[in-house]
C-alpha cells in the first residue's frame, strides 16, 4: 500500500510540474471512455484476436512465419569461427563482441580448436575506471545544483557494466590481456545485477560526501586524496566479486594435431603485444544517426573510458555509405564490431533478425510504423547490443542478409550464430567498427576533425550505452 502511495505521488507530482493550471477540457469523461470501448468492433477477426492474446504470448501469435520460411542460412561469403561466447547475465555485450573481434586470429596463429579471452580482467579494470571517471566528475561539478540536469543524468546511472569499442580499445592497450583460464568467470562476473547495485550504491554515496566537503572548501587536492582512499572501497569490492587479476601467468597450448607447446610466461601487456598483436588505434567509429548532420564528427559529453582520456567520438554518415564500408572490410576477411537495436524485430530463439518479423499492426489493427530518424528522436530506438558481423550474402553484387557472431551462447540461434535481413540492417543497425583504411579521404580527415559535442540527454548517450 505504502509502495502505491509512492507512486501516486511521483505521479501527482510529475503531472503538476508539467500543468499548474489544469484545463477541464483537457480530461478524459465517463461518456467519452465508454464511446471509445463501444468504438471497438466486435467482429471475427478482434474476437479472435482477443482469444489468441489473452492466452498466448503476443510474440508468438504475431510471428510472421511466412518471413520465418523464406529465410535460409546460406551465406556467399563467411569466416571461419570457432567457440561461441556467452555473457550470461551481465551487460558486456560491447566487451564480448571486441574480444570476438580478435580472438579467432589467435586461434589461427596457434592452431588451436577454439580460444577466448578472459573478459573478467577486462571487467575488473572497466569498473574501478568508471568509478575514477565518476568520482572525477562529481569533483569538477561539485559547485553545481544537485538537480543540474546534466549531473543528474550521471546520478541516475552512475556506473555499469554497459559501454563502448572505445572504453574496450583503451582498456587493452593499457592493461593488456589475458587467456580466459588466467582469470575465469565468477558468479558476479556472469550475473552482474546485485553488484552494480552496490557498486552504484557505493558511488552515489561517495559523491554525496566529496559535494559535502567542496562545499565545506576542500581544495582539489585533498577531493583527490579522498577519492583515491574511496576507490580502494572499490577495488576491495571488485577483488571480492572477481579475484584478483594476474600479474603474469604461464600460458601453452595444444594445436590440432596434439602437440603441445613449451610453457610461456607472459604478462597481461606483454600477451596483447606478442600474441594478440594488433593495431586497436588504427580503428574508427562509423554512426548512422540521421537526426544528426551527416559527415560531421561527434562526441559525447563526459562519456570517457578513462578520466585522463578524451570522450569517445563517432563519425556520422548516411545509411548506404555505412553499409557500403562494412561490406568493403567484412570481404576483405575483417570482422566487423557493430552496436545495434537487438530489441526490434527479434527472434532470439532462432537467432532471426528480419524485418517485419511480427504483424503487430495486423493483429491489433493498428498503425505503429515510424522512421529511423522519428525512432531516435522519440525514444523508441536505441543502440543496447553489439555483435561482430563474420559473413554475409551477397547476391547479383547486393548484400541480402548477414551472418553475426553473439555472445547469448550456444543455445540460441544456429548454434550461437543469428541471421540478419538487409533491410533489417538499414532500419536498426546504428555504428560499425572498421581499420581507417576503409574509409575515403574525406572521412578520415573528418575522423581527425575536433569532434561536435553532444549531451549525454542526446539519442546517441543510449547508442553508446551498449549492453
């Protein structure tokens, strides 16, 4: 009773803020509700309807299986990918795709069956950066009014297990990376929900703390001080959830044929350098976000991997020149990082990502259809998964759909594999990841450009917002 007190209130509070002066001709009346239910014809098809959603699940009812029957799983062109990963109940979709990025080449240089990178270092590390950059940030606007729109943003979220290829590129360059037996999943790794609670828990109220002390006139230098003891609160809370992530470790392997290598000792830098070995500066973000100008170069206001680094930028282009890059660098054997809407016109199950995957509108009979650009612009779109693109089939010169690599496991899809339609991908895929080389002159020197800021309110804040 307590809890619906609450809300009512928030309600009340909500709808009084927005109209001080209620118009009476603004509500809804008795006889007006009653016309609307009357409205509702009672014919064959809604007493049908009303039958087949009131004991299934609507997805089930609306699936459009003739879609479902014209797909098939045969694709021109496809690399070869061994293992599939899974991130389980966490947010690390973006840090799993970028693993994926560039595990299979490790497998191929060594002959190996499968490998994977232990994505808990890269987790460890991730967080105690977050917490440093939050921290940061309550310091640098520790004179601002609690409900500065733009604090109140970080406040709401201050820290999460979500997030970007620039936060996954800048924490392997520098801490490296380690084999996944050097540092295995947890039960808090896998299920991140309870601890980023208390991790969000711990930062709100450190904030709280370093905004009392500036404004009881601590310099930034003794803000500082205390936010370096605050993030061994943080640390102790990371090491107790994931261990301790390795200085060095011995690594061998076994290739195809059984033979098996001498023992090596590496450190987490030393295994990115000599086994991993590859350029992650030389990459560049490619967006397709029609509210926003196209070839320009943007940032997001206070979204850095790490408080000594700058915000992480994109490159905003039409839809045709980002798919056009894509298959270029896919072709030339790359595997494509790319962040996209996973929740629209999905088939998990199935691993089918099709447009018009379900008649919502012919089941309801309902209008529901909206644009790209009125999407983003209300909400109704974001970017809240990455994968890795590895074929795709091309037919008379033009991509018709997409092989991607997830990171659900093994039980979804054609064995951890999901088919995407080209058109699909127009609709609903919103950044790729590509090698500079790729991209016109043009392009790279807008890449260069110092990049438009945008607020972290904007659209793009949830594209970068992976999970």
């Amino acid at each position: 009773m307590a809890r619906c007190l609450i809300c009512l209130i928030f309600l009340l509070g909500a709808i009084s803020a927005s109209a001080q002066t209620p118009d009476p001709a603004a509500g809804l009346t008795v006889e007006q509700v009653k016309a609307m239910i009357r409205s509702v014809e009672l014919d064959a098809h809604t007493r049908t309807a009303i039958n087949a959603v009131t004991n299934n699940d609507i997805k089930s009812v609306a699936l459009n299986r003739d879609k479902l029957a014209a797909t098939d799983d045969l694709f021109s062109f496809k690399l070869d990918t061994k293992g599939i990963t899974d991130q389980e109940g966490s947010g690390r979709c973006w840090m799993f795709a970028g693993a994926n990025l560039m595990r299979q080449e490790v497998s191929k240089k060594f002959d190996l069956d499968e490998f994977e990178f232990s994505e808990s270092y890269f987790a460890f590390y991730d967080l105690l950066e977050k917490s440093n950059v939050f921290l940061e940030y309550v310091i640098a606007t520790r004179d601002r009014d609690i409900q500065d729109r733009e604090l109140v943003k970080h406040l709401e979220d201050p820290i999460g297990d979500g997030g970007y290829w620039g936060f996954f590129s800048t924490l392997m360059q520098k801490y490296g990376v380690v084999p996944k037996n050097a540092m295995t999943e947890t039960k808090s790794s896998a299920n991140t929900g309870t601890m980023q609670r208390i991790l969000a828990m711990l930062m709100r109220r450190d904030a709280a703390r370093l905004r009392t002390l500036g404004a009881e006139g601590a310099s930034v230098e003794a803000l500082r001080t205390e936010k370096t003891r605050m993030l061994g609160d943080v640390t102790r809370l990371l090491v107790i959830n994931y261990g301790v992530p390795p200085q060095s470790f011995e690594w061998r392997t076994a290739d195809s044929t059984d033979k098996v290598s001498d023992p090596e000792i590496y450190t987490p830098q030393e295994f990115f350098k000599e086994v991993v070995d590859i350029d992650l500066s030389d990459f560049v973000s490619l967006a397709n976000y029609p509210i926003h100008e196209f070839n320009k170069n943007y940032s997001i206001q206070t979204m850095q991997p790490m408080a000594d680094k700058p915000d992480v930028t994109l490159v905003n282009v039409d839809a045709k020149t980002l798919k056009d890059i894509t298959l270029k660098a896919l072709l030339d054997s790359n595997r494509i990082w790319f962040g996209c809407d996973v929740g629209q016109e999905s088939f998990g199950k199935k691993g089918l990502l099709l447009d018009d995957m379900y008649n919502y509108e012919e089941l309801f009979g309902i209008e529901l259809g909206m644009n790209k650009e009125e999407r983003l612009d209300y909400r109704d779109q974001s970017s809240n998964h990455a994968m890795v693109f590895v074929g795709v089939d091309v037919v008379n010169g033009k991509p018709r759909k997409w092989l991607v690599e997830n990171s659900w496991g093994k039980e979804r899809g054609d064995g951890g594999l999901f088919t995407m339609s080209d058109e699909w991908f127009d609709e609903y895929v919103l950044n790729v990841i590509v090698p500079s080389r790729y991209l016109t002159k043009e392009l790279q020197r807008i890449a260069n450009e110092t990049p438009t800021p945008l607020p972290i309110w904007d659209p793009v804040w949830q594209q970068v917002e992976l999970k």
